[in-house]
C-alpha cells in the first residue's frame, strides 16, 4: 500500500468511523466485532474494515493503560503485534459469549482483557 493509499484509507475510516466513536456508550460488542471480523474475511475493503477494529481496540488500550487499570486489573498485555493479538482475543470472546453482544464494547473489551491477558 502506498503512502497515499494510507492516508486516504485513514481519512476514509475516520469519516465513517468518526460517529460510531464519538458515540461510544452506544457502540456495542457487535458493532466493533463486525469489522473486527469482516476485516479478517475481506480481501478487498479488509484492510479498512481492520483498521476500525484496531484503531478502537488501540484507543482503548492506551486508555486503559495509561489510567493505571491495567495494572489494577492484573493484566499484562503482549509487547509484539499488540493490536492483532487483542483484536483476536475480542474476536475470541465475542464468541464465546456471544449474549453479551449487546453490552458496551468497552466492558466487551475489558471482559477480554481480563481473560485472556492475566498476568502470570
């Protein structure tokens, strides 16, 4: 992908993806698990579907890092492929409880966290 295609990717997720985050008490489970996985299962428009999955995941994860929960919670996360790990583990989860879907995603992903990145 070229630095132009990155860029107009990156403003193509925020002009769609902007309302969905800027009401986050409203986006539930399914709504991040959807391009989580869609991401994974298009060839075509993947990359841009992933990129909304990890650009959330990845906001959440530095807020969760950065208010010390992380540490509260005794969770460690993966140094390496941070993102695609966590985005894995959701995807995981999400399905494994999958009457959960309609809680925030938020909880979705810190219930995640809990589960799957405990500190050993």
């Amino acid at each position: 992908m070229t630095p132009l295609q990155r860029l107009l990717t990156a403003l193509f997720v925020i002009a769609f993806a902007g309302p969905a985050f800027a009401q986050s008490a409203d986006y539930r489970v399914r709504d991040l698990l959807e391009p989580c996985v869609e991401g994974d299962n298009d060839s075509r428009g993947g990359a841009v579907l992933e990129m909304e999955c990890e650009q959330y995941v990845n906001g959440f994860t530095h807020l969760y890092l950065r208010s010390g929960m992380a540490k509260s919670d005794k969770v460690c996360l993966p140094e390496q492929n941070q993102a695609d790990e966590i985005r894995w583990a959701f995807m995981r989860w999400a399905h494994e409880n999958f009457g959960n879907r309609d809680q925030p995603a938020v909880e979705g992903l810190m219930a995640t966290l809990k589960a799957h990145f405990a500190c050993k």
